[in-house]
C-alpha cells in the first residue's frame, strides 16, 4: 500500500488529539494549497495512508493546509 510523506507537524499534532476512527487510523477531509478538497482520507502515524475510491493518494501530504475530523460523517456506499 503506498504512503504518503509525513504531514506537516502543526496538521499531525491537530489529528493527534482527535479520536481514532479505526484501530490507529484517523478518518479525515483535506484542503489542499490549490484549494482542492478531498473526503475520506485516512491517517496513520501522521502519514496518509489512503483516500477511499482512489487507487493511490492523489496529492503530496506537503499540499495539505488545513485538515478536519471526518469520522462522523457517513461511509460511502460500498465501505
């Protein structure tokens, strides 16, 4: 499974302190410096570790600007 770089330190922190959607993964949305938004993407030891529906991470964790809690939100069909 591929992985991204590490996320920048000031986003890693913020989805440190969230609680984990799964056993060590963090379900989050990303925005990314061109202004690109993309849901379900998991975290894992401060890397992203894959979006759902992508067959590869379509961004450089570098790109992510802002990041927000998305565990609540529900599961597309199929997941």
């Amino acid at each position: 499974m591929p992985v991204s770089d590490k996320l920048p330190p000031a986003i890693s922190d913020q989805v440190a302190r969230w609680p984990e959607f799964r056993m060590g993964v963090n379900r989050v949305r990303v925005e990314l410096a061109d202004g690109r938004v993309f849901d379900d993407v998991m975290v894992a030891g401060g890397r992203i570790v894959g979006v759902l529906g992508q067959p590869e991470i379509p961004f450089d964790a570098s790109d992510v600007v802002a990041i927000a809690d998305f565990a609540d939100a529900p599961l597309p069909p199929g997941y």
